[in-house]
C-alpha cells in the first residue's frame, strides 16, 4: 500500500483519524503532512532530520504510533546502562566496545528494517547494527565509550519502534502471535476450500445434469463470497511480499504466485459478473490452502532453528540460593557476583559457573553436551552454568557470571552461525530469482501460442504454467535441510557455530589432530620432577608454576596443582608452541620444550633418563638448568575407534603436536596413525595444513589450545574441543562439547546424509518443473490440479528434510 494513498484521509505516520482542530504538521517528501498528535510530528520530523525519507516512501504498512511502542519502564532509558544489569545481555569486547543482542518490536516489513538499520548506523560510536527480519532479532556493537546503549534506544524509540534486550520469553511469545496468524490464515483458506469445493463438485455434476442457468449462476455468487476472504486476508500476505519485491526490482517467488491468484480470481470474478466462461475459485482457494500450509511447515523448521539458542538461554534459573553469613539468601540469579557461594540442591539448576566447594553429587550435562550419562562432581571440580544437580547438595563456588560464562559463549556461537548463508543457500536464492522471470516469460509465451491458434482455453493454460512451477522448493531446499542437521548435531554435542560448516564437511577428505587435549584427556599428571640446578623440588615446582599462572595448557594445570606456593614472577610472556618466560629473583627465567630454554641457559641440556611415553618440559635461567618435569597424559577412550571410523570412511588421519616426537610416535601407534609429526611449532602446523590444502585436500583441523587457533582458522572446517580455550573455539567452525571424538565421524556421516538429501531435494524441484512445466504448457493439467502440484512439491522438499532428523 502506498503511504500517500494510505494517509490521505488520517494521520501521515500511524494512519489513525485527526481529532478536529489538531494543527501539528511537517514537511515530509516535499508536502505539507497532518499528524494526530505531537509524537506522531515529533517522529517525522526526527526521520527527515535524519535523512530517511525513503521509509514513507516504501513502507507497505503504516507505523504503530510511538506512545502505544514505548512502555513506562522504556522512558526511564538510563537503566540499561547499568553494569549490573548489561552482565545478562551485553558482551564486553576489546576496549569499550561492546555487542548486545535486542529485540524488536513495531517491525512490520523490510522498510523497517531498512529504516531501523540506516538510523542507528549513523549515530556516532555505533559500529554495527544489523536485524533479522525473520526473527525480529538485533545485533548491536557500539563503543561505549561515544555512545551509550540508553541513547540507541531512545534513537530507536524516537522513529516509532522499541527495542529492548534479548528476552526469550518475549521472543517465544512473538513466535507465538506469527504461528497464530499463519494458523487462521490456513484455517480460513482450507475452510474457504472446503465450501467452495463442495459447490464446485455440484456444479460439475449439474454441468451434465438439468441444473438451470440461474442456478448456476447463483452458486457461482456463492463461491466468490466464499473465495472474497481467501484472497484477501490468507493470500494477502503474498501480494505484501510481492509488492515488497517489485518495488525493489527484484523476482521474489511470490511474484509469479501472486499473479497466478490474481489473475485467476480477476477472471473469475469478470465470469461471474457477465455469466460467462468459467469459474475457477475452486482452483485459487485450494492454490492459497496448499501454499500456505508448505509457508507453515517451513516457519515452523525457522522457528524451531532459532529455538535451540533459546532452550539454551532458558536453562539458567531466575533465582539462586547464596550463603552468606551463614544465612541462605535467595537472590536473583543476576545479583550473584564473583566468589559469592551458593547451595544447589538437588534436582535444581546450576546458576553460573564455578567450582565445587562442599558435597559430591551427579550432575546432568546433557542438554550442553548431549552426555547422556551423568557426571560425578567433587571438591575442586568444575561446575557449568545451567546443568542439572541430580543427588546431593553442593556448595559452589562462583567464578564466572553473566555473559562471560560458559552457557553465554555457547549461545553466541550458535547465533553466529545462524546468522550467516551457506554457500549453497546462496546459490539456492540466485537460482530461484532468475526462474521467476524465466516463468513469467514462458507463460507470456504459451498464451501466446495458443490465443494464436484460436484456443479458448489459451488464458487457463497459462494460468496453469503460472501455477504449477515452484520455485519455493529452490528456495526451501537447502535450509530445511540444514536446519534439520545443525538440530540433530547439537542435540549429540555437536555445535555448529559456521554456516558453511556442514556442507564443507559433507566433502572433508583428511583430518588433523593435535595431540594435548584432543586424542589425550588433556589432563596431565606430574609424575616426577627433577632437580638440575641448585633448587630443591619445592622450589623448583613453586618457581614453575609462577610463571605458568598465565597459561591454559594443560601442563600448566598440572604444575599448579603440584605446586604449594606458586612463587611470584613478574613480566611473563608466553611464546606460542614454546613455552614461557618471566622475571624471578632479577633473573630471566624460561619453562617450556627443550630449544626454547636451552636459547637461554646457553648449555647443552643434561642427559637424563626420561620414559619415551611421557611429556617433559624444562626449567631454566641463563647459564644453568634449574629442573626437568615429566608429565603423563591419557588416550581418550573412544580416539581409537574414531580414527579407525575416519580410515573406514576412507579419511586420511595425520597427527600434529608441539609435544616431543617420540611421545607423538607412541601416541600415534597406539591409535593406528601413520602419519604423525611432533615439535610442531603453530608456523610449522600451519605449513603442513596449507601443504595438505595445495595437494587439494579438503581438511578438518582439530584442536583445543590457543596455539591451533591460527591452524583452526586457516582449515576448510575446524572444530575446538570444548573444553578447549576460549580464542580455540572462537576460531573454529564447530566445538565438540561432548568430548566424544567418535562424534567426528558422526558429524561427518550426518554432513554427507544432509549433502545426499539435499541434492535429492534439488533433483526433485528440477525433475517436477522440468516434467509439469511442459504438461502444463501442453495444456494437460487443469489449474486446481497445479495448484496441488505446486504445493506437493514443497511440501516433499521438507518431508525429506525431516528424515535427517531420524
């Protein structure tokens, strides 16, 4: 609807009557417009100040007027800037930039997002603002320190809509009110259907019977009464979308959809009018049923695709129990700070990440991690927010909060990756847009071809050539598909956090271990410490584990647990793949592999017996060798099964670590590896991945510490373990919450399975408009017969989606 037409008669924003003797008015696209009240004039004037003119210009529905958008609690803006309450929904980047996910409210079409987005892009210290017109959901990155979140949110308020934080319940009942509104728009379409078939079976048994002219006439009154509603409130979101598309120049699938409707109750409606011809409104109502039920099928996957980040939110509680003075507090769940303690009992949930200070209990990590069993939790162990207590009382310490917990990175990962197109995807919308047109021309055609052969059924055929192609399946294909995969994995602990992850797996040709924290446990044990210099053990263990106070390798761990007083070491500096060095007693000190601290000690290292299984790191300052560790680690349980998975796959299997060459051997035997290389600096792993990648392998880099980080990155798919670092899972396509290695051959089967259907999914969309475009232009198929056809079409292209979920 146009906005000069649509406003003429009431108010130029929000449409509604002006109360006589209202003056408030503005200058907007070159007139003079009335407005019902000052907000209505005060947003107006803050769209043309802001040069957003084109919102009126296009916007194909009227705005809801902003005082019914901007709740009480809205008006007092400044509490969103509040640390305290920006922990729950805001993430601190680096500096003062921060990134916060909203929701909007008062989006009615892509104009309002256009508009949306061109106004909140322009405000200084805003970087980025972008909306998924599906879901209603924002991402926003700003620098706090130009711009504050209250003053985008009123910038927001001030053109007419609201924004506020990512709420699930809210968004839940937003989904809500959209499945209500397809719902009644297929209940009046099949009911619609219904009567009017019921009307059309009479009159094609009257048409060989004695049924009088003006009976027949009369049921045809009826029919179009009965069709009037189909058309114009379940079809009419097809004609919103197809204006939407052709204003922009573009093809969109509802184009040739809207017309078919159009036409068809156009020509139906002339027959009835002059008695005429034939009726055919028993074709668009079943045209509009059919279509709107494949739309339903396909909101319903979308919305079950954005559900997965939002049970994910939903795990955590609203309140906790927080001891202290030795009294139990119940507070909310986002007042819980640092070090605080809390009580979980059992049966309840998790609040935040922490360690376990008092009790042993089970914990259920299922829904993080598709581990079906539970885990046993003890003093010192690691808790995860949103887990599940099964037994016992535990008494936890708190040690991340808010949007630095685990839970929260899961979250944000998954939104990543739902934010952004498969290539695939991509080549789906391409293909669709230039067969929209293609059809439009072939039915301009065909009733050409026939009027000039004096057919009178040349428009009905057309129509049916109209009718009959679906490019909603090109369309449907693949995110159907994908959606059901990305669903089946992260319910096993599989999380995909790229959209280009699964397809690209579908072809993976070689995989890539790193050794630490990926086929081991990652949970390494100090089984002896040698003393080379003048430091007792003690020392030597203190000493060490000053300077690894800053590291999240697994070796680090293990020497801070050895340690009794980690001593103090200043100016640490970590050497990727090396290890690390700092300032101890005015002395330079280094820990780490045996080039890296023989550079600093300047002598030969001293010939020790060591066992060849074991990881050993050194200790040393300038001019002595201060002690030597060995360090045990253990095979994980599965990794031999999964590389022998991966080899029956016919996927090569290579073993990459920085860890010492004959411990990488031994590791790589036992698991039936062949090839196998240790010292392995990330220059040296990243060479061998880009080696690989030249000879045209298609390779899966798996790793966990922050030294693969540039590896992972530079791999076709990496996947991070997730108990690996936070920069490690960042980087990588998909994190393996589960630990079960055997899950990469699972993730791959199911990435092959997704590719399969999908293609079969392309086969069938170009075998049907290949088979029933030319039927059609044959003149072979009735309309309603096309409409069937039509709407089969996307309905099988899900259905076989579906199966991936089996």
């Amino acid at each position: 609807m146009g906005s000069t037409s649509l406003l003429n008669s009431g108010c130029f924003h929000c449409g509604l009557p002006i109360p006589e003797g209202t003056i408030y008015s503005a200058e907007v696209l070159g007139e003079t417009r009335q407005f019902c009240c000052m907000g209505c004039q005060a947003v107006a004037e803050a769209i043309v100040a802001n040069g957003l003119t084109d919102f009126y210009r296009f916007r194909t529905d009227v705005s809801t007027k902003p005082e019914a958008l901007v709740p009480e609690a809205l008006r007092q803006l400044q509490i969103y800037d509040e640390p305290e309450l920006q922990k729950s929904f805001v993430q601190v980047k680096a500096g003062e930039e921060r990134e916060a996910a909203l929701i909007m409210e008062g989006i009615v079409c892509a104009a309002c997002v256009w508009l949306n987005e061109h106004h909140v892009k322009h405000l200084p210290g805003v970087l980025d603002f972008r909306i998924n017109y599906s879901t209603h959901r924002a991402t926003l990155r700003w620098d706090n320190s130009r711009v504050v979140l209250s003053t985008i949110l009123k910038a927001i308020s001030d053109i007419g809509y609201l924004a506020h934080p990512f709420d699930p319940g809210r968004m839940q009942a937003l989904q809500k009110k959209e499945k209500s509104i397809a719902l009644r728009r297929v209940a009046v379409a099949g009911l619609g259907m219904m009567q009017v078939m019921m009307i059309a079976v009479a009159m094609y048994v009257g048409a060989y019977s004695d049924m009088t002219e003006g009976m027949r006439g009369f049921l045809r009154w009826i029919s179009l009464i009965m069709t009037i509603p189909v058309v114009f409130y379940s079809a009419g979101v097809f004609f919103t979308s197809a204006w939407r598309d052709l204003r922009r120049g573009r093809f969109g699938m509802d184009v040739p959809v809207s017309i078919a409707i159009a036409v068809a109750f156009s020509a139906s409606v002339w027959a009835t009018l002059y008695n005429t011809g034939e009726v055919y409104f028993d074709s668009v109502t079943m045209f509009t049923f059919f279509l709107l039920t494949g739309r339903f099928l396909e909101m319903q996957a979308r919305h079950k695709a954005g559900q997965v980040a939002e049970e994910l939110v939903r795990l955590l509680p609203a309140t906790a129990i927080r001891l202290r003075d030795g009294e139990q507090q119940v507070v909310a769940v986002n007042a819980l700070e640092i070090n605080d303690q809390v009580l979980i009992k059992p049966g309840e949930i998790v609040p935040a990440d922490g360690i376990v200070l008092e009790g042993i209990s089970s914990i259920n990590e299922s829904l993080l991690s598709g581990e079906s069993l539970p885990t046993t939790k003890q003093i010192g162990d690691t808790l995860v927010g949103g887990t599940v207590n099964l037994e016992s009382p535990l008494v936890m310490q708190v040690q991340k909060v808010g949007d630095s917990t685990v839970l929260a990175a899961i979250i944000r990962l998954l939104e990543r990756a739902q934010s952004e197109k498969p290539q695939l995807a991509r080549l789906a919308e391409k293909v669709a847009s230039r067969f929209v047109p293609l059809i439009l021309i072939t039915a301009v055609a065909v009733f050409s071809s026939w009027q000039m052969q004096g057919s009178n059924e040349a428009f009905w055929i057309a129509l049916s050539v109209l009718v009959i192609t679906c490019p909603c399946a090109f369309s449907l294909a693949t995110p159907a598909a994908l959606t059901a995969a990305t669903g089946l994995l992260t319910s096993q602990g599989v999380l995909t956090t790229r959209g280009h992850a699964l397809e690209t797996l579908a072809q993976v040709t070689h995989v890539v271990f790193d050794k630490t924290g990926t086929l081991t446990t990652g949970h390494l044990v100090l089984t002896a410490t040698q003393p080379l210099g003048t430091l007792n053990v003690e020392d030597c263990l203190n000493v060490a584990a000053g300077l690894e106070r800053v590291s999240e390798h697994p070796m680090a761990q293990a020497l801070l647990v050895s340690a009794t007083n980690p001593s103090a070491v200043q100016n640490v500096q970590a050497y990727s793949g090396r290890g690390l060095a700092g300032q101890w007693n005015h002395a330079t000190i280094r820990i780490g592999t045996t080039d890296f601290v023989a550079e600093l000690v300047g002598l030969e290292p001293p010939n020790t017996h060591t066992d060849s299984s074991q990881s050993i790191i050194w200790l040393g300052q300038q001019g002595m060798w201060l002690a030597q560790f060995s360090l045990q680690d253990h095979i994980r349980a599965d990794a031999q099964q999964a590389v022998q998975a991966l080899h029956q796959q016919g996927i090569k299997v290579s073993l990459l670590s920085g860890d010492h060459p004959h411990v990488v051997t031994k590791v790589a035997e036992q698991l039936g590896i062949k090839q196998a290389l240790g010292a392995q600096l990330p220059a040296d792993k990243l060479a061998y991945l880009k080696q690989l990648q030249e000879q045209g392998e298609i390779v899966v880099m798996v790793g966990d510490g922050v030294n693969d980080a540039p590896v992972l990155a530079a791999a076709q798919v990496s996947l991070a373990m997730g108990s690996g670092s936070q920069l490690a899972q960042a980087s990588a396509d998909m994190v393996l919450l589960s630990e079960h290695l055997e899950r990469i051959p699972y993730a791959i089967t199911t990435a092959k399975r997704m590719q399969t259907i999908i293609k079969q999914n392309f086969a069938w969309t170009i075998g049907y408009n290949l088979i029933a475009i030319p039927i059609a232009a044959l003149g072979w198929v009735a309309p309603w017969l096309a409409a069937i056809g039509m709407s089969m079409s996307s309905l099988i292209v899900v259905l076989n989606a579906l199966r991936l979920k089996n």
